[in-house]
C-alpha cells in the first residue's frame, strides 16, 4: 500500500509565499518508476468536488490551471521521490485543502494540506 505524505501548508498573508511538498511513505518505488509516474496537485475548497492545480508527466512537461499559472510551480525530485508545488502570490482564493496525486494504476492520493490564505 503507498501512501502520499503532504507536507508544508500553513496560514500565510495575502502576497505569500508557500511549498509543499508531496512524498511516498517510504521508499518504495525505484527511482526510474516513480520518474515514469504523471504526479499532480488539485485542491478542495469547502464543497465536494476537488479541482486540477497542477500536473508534471515524466518528461517534465506541466501544465497549470488558468487560476495559478504564473504563480504556482510544479516541480519533482525522482532521486527522492518527492513532487512539490511552489505557491506564490498567494490570494485568498487559493484557500484550500491540498491534494497530492500519483497516477498510475491503481492511483493514490496523499492525506490534504490545509492551505490558508488571509486578506
């Protein structure tokens, strides 16, 4: 069973800065599998349904939602099978819990990082 570890959500002011970070529990999958797996981050902000944020494929090629692009950036780490989302400019609206997911088959999804952003 994998599990996604998240780490680095908090309470910022608005114009901050956070990183999160997104890690498999333990070190279960070789580094040249875990680089073959897409990984993305989307966020759920009070009603059911979770929205896309980001994604990077294991050519490195990302992709953004219209609402974060210029401002958050998706990066990873296969070496330590991490994936992390760097948040900047932060605005009210990214208020939200934070999922981390590692597709594949069968995909996983990480616990939540609450992320919350203050005017």
């Amino acid at each position: 069973q994998v599990q996604l570890v998240e780490s680095g959500g908090g309470l910022v002011q608005a114009g901050g800065s956070l990183r999160l970070s997104c890690t498999t529990s333990r070190r279960i999958f070789a580094e040249n599998i875990f680089a073959s797996k897409p990984m993305a981050w989307y966020r759920q902000a009070g009603g059911p349904q979770r929205s896309f944020v980001a994604r990077i494929d294991s050519g490195g090629y990302t992709d953004y939602a219209d609402s974060v692009k210029g401002r958050f950036t998706i990066s990873r780490d296969n070496s330590q099978s991490t994936v992390y989302l760097q948040m900047n400019s932060l605005k009210p609206e990214d208020t939200a819990v934070y999922y981390c997911y590692l597709g594949g088959t069968p995909a996983y999804w990480g616990q939540g990082a609450q992320v919350t952003v203050s005017s």
